[in-house]
C-alpha cells in the first residue's frame, strides 16, 4: 500500500488553493471595477478602486429612483425602470408558463401515444426553430397591426400581443420534453392503464411527477429567454409604460 508523504499533499492543496485564488480574483476584478465605478460621484471612469466619496446616485438612477444630492437637491428619475422590468417579468411568467403548458402537452402526444404522420411533424418541427423569429419581425407586426383593429387587447402596443408571439418558441422545448419523456420507462405509464387509468391521468399522475426536472429547466429557459427578449418587443410595445426593460435600455 502507498503512503503519500504529508509535506507532498500539503504542498499540493497550497498549490491548488492558491491557483483557485488567483483565478478568482482575475475573474472578479472587473466587477469590483464596475462597482467602485458605479459608486463614484459624477461620470468618471478612472479612479482607485475603493472610490473616495461613493454615492448611491448611480444606483437610485439606474432603478428609476429618486435621488436626493448631499446639497438637498432632489434628481427626479429620467425612465420608469422598475417599471420596465415589472413588465419583463410580468410578460415573462406569463409566456414561460403558456410555453411549458403546451410544451408538455405536446411532448407527451408525441412521445406516448403512435399516430400517423408524427415522424414528420417532429422533423417540421425541427426545421421550424432552425430559422430565428427576426425573420418574421415584419409579417409579425403587419398580422398584429391588422389584428389590432378587430381585437383591440391582441393589436400593436399590448402585452399580450408580446406574450402570443412569444407562445411560438415552444418547437425546441417539445423536443426538450418528449426527448425526456421517451427516457422513462412505458412500463410505468402502461402499469397505470392497466390498473383502471385513463391517458390523462397516467400522464398527470405518473409522468409529470417524474419530469418535474426538465420542466423546471424548460421553465428557467423559457423565461430568461422571454425577459431578454428585444427585437420582437422593440416592434409591438410603442408606449413608454409599457415597454420591456432591453427594449426601454435601449432608448436610454
């Protein structure tokens, strides 16, 4: 049997240690960097790190605060910005649960049970999500223009217009599920059936609690996919009070 020498293996975890270290601190230098400059009075970029007289003004502005400056003068907020990011994340949640909803529905339909035609509408949908919705910005804004005006709530400058588009990115995540779906084992589902269960209630009872995994990561995807969102925003949301945060960042 081996014995390592202590002194070899304590030398080996300085090392180690001391690699990781170094390897931190490259990483958060720039964002200690990026603090002490949000920190800073005024618009300066250069300075030592731990900045001399900080402020919070930065901050106050940046999350669309009123700012109160050591001589009592009151900075009013120039852009609604939690307001924004309430809208991202209203849209958001709203359009990430839509998309695991159906997602899920459709996973399940393709995975389970076997009817015709659906080898080719998997590779329909595979081809469909090769081809980035940009592509469709201007037939996206002409369909809900002309939507608008028979359904006012679904036309240009709505959140649920957003939230409908954002519906159409569910072709990769029905992959993501039913490729998860179809690791499971028929035999549970089958057991279920043959114990008195309808479909539904297999896949309610049986499936789902065994995907609450993926379906959290389709969720999480989904979501900051949705909040990161600009160029689809950028076309439909026209009011300020309704705009997203990327799409009112870039007004700014």
């Amino acid at each position: 049997m081996m014995v390592e020498d202590p002194r070899s293996v304590r030398l080996r975890n300085w090392l180690a240690h001391g690699f990781l270290i170094e390897f931190l601190s490259i990483i958060l230098f720039p964002f200690l960097m990026i603090v002490s400059i949000s920190l800073r009075t005024g618009n300066f970029s250069t300075g030592s790190l731990n900045p001399s007289q900080p402020t919070l003004g930065h901050w106050y502005m940046a999350f669309g605060l009123e700012y109160t400056r050591d001589d009592g003068t009151v900075v009013p907020p120039r852009f609604p910005v939690l307001l924004w990011m309430w809208n991202s994340i209203k849209v958001g949640m709203v359009a990430a649960t839509g998309v695991l909803f159906l997602s899920t529905i459709a996973a399940f339909d393709f995975s389970r049970p076997k009817f015709r035609g659906r080898l080719a509408l998997l590779d329909s949908l595979l081809l469909i999500q090769m081809f980035p919705t940009t592509l469709a910005l201007v037939a996206i804004y002409a369909i809900f223009d002309s939507l608008g005006d028979a359904t006012p709530v679904l036309g240009i400058d709505s959140h649920w217009a957003l939230v409908l588009v954002y519906l159409s990115a569910l072709t990769l995540h029905i992959w993501t599920i039913k490729g998860y779906f179809d690791n499971l084992d028929p035999a549970l589902d089958e057991a279920a059936i043959i114990d008195g269960a309808t479909p539904w209630q297999s896949f309610r009872h049986v499936l789902l609690p065994l995907a609450v995994p993926i379906l959290a990561v389709v969720f999480v995807l989904a979501f900051i996919g949705f909040v990161n969102d600009y160029p689809i925003a950028s076309i439909l949301i026209r009011s300020e009070t309704k705009m997203t945060l990327p799409w009112g960042r870039a007004c700014i």
